[in-house]
C-alpha cells in the first residue's frame, strides 16, 4: 500500500512539473522542466524548508496539501509563532519574503529561496518532507 501511495505521488510531482508555469502562479505553459533542474531545483527547495524550520526552531509544520510554486505562499502562509503582530509585520513561514521577526513592527523579511516562483509544484508533510 505505501510503495502504491508513492509511486501515485512520484506521478503527481512530475505532473506538477509539466504542467506547471514558471511566474503568475503556473498561469503560462512551458515545456516539460528537465530531470537535472527537477532534481536541483527540489532540492533547494527541500533545504530551505529544512532552514527555515530551524531558524524558527521548529519540529514540524502545517502539511501542505495543495500543490504551489510560489514560495511567498509556501509552506505556510498563517504561521504567527504564537506572538500577535500589526502591519507592516506579516504571517507566515514563507520560503520568500518571510518576516523573521515577527513582534518588531518593522518592514524587513529574508528569502529562503532565489526566487518567488519555481518550475514545478511542491507539497510539504508535517515533518519538512517535500514533495
């Protein structure tokens, strides 16, 4: 049942990534990313979801069960930390444009990742297991 449950979602991870788009949230087409970029570009990924729970000193995160390529809305996008804020102070563990500081009411964030939009689609277990 579990070599099933992950051969079904290696489908949906190269699925994302051809149907995907790359900017405007995978509203334009390209062609089909190939294995080598996947492979990197995963891997990033993973690593900055791995950094960004340590730097908030995380064990696990909210799964993401929604497929996304825009790191300003991944993983989460209603993390507080358990502290209240007020603008310019945002919510969220986001791998892009993420408020590290989230009480001092001062504009400021740190990217995880190079860019807001990747390639292909990611999904995120409650661990930091991306996929």
């Amino acid at each position: 049942m579990k070599l099933i449950a992950l051969l079904i979602l290696g489908v949906l991870f190269v699925a994302a990534c051809e149907e995907g788009g790359a900017g405007n949230g995978g509203a334009l087409s390209i062609p089909a990313v190939p294995n080598d970029i996947r492979r990197t570009e995963y891997s990033s990924v993973q690593n900055a979801v791995m950094l960004a729970m340590i730097d908030n000193g995380l064990g696990s995160i909210t799964p993401v069960c929604a497929s996304t390529n825009d790191m300003s809305a991944f993983p989460d996008t209603t993390w507080r930390d358990g502290l209240r804020f007020a603008a310019p102070d945002t919510a969220g563990l986001l791998l892009s444009r993420h408020d590290l500081v989230k009480d001092d009411r001062e504009p400021g964030y740190t990217d995880y990742m190079s860019d807001q939009f990747t390639r292909c689609k990611y999904l995120v277990k409650a661990n930091g297991d991306v996929f």
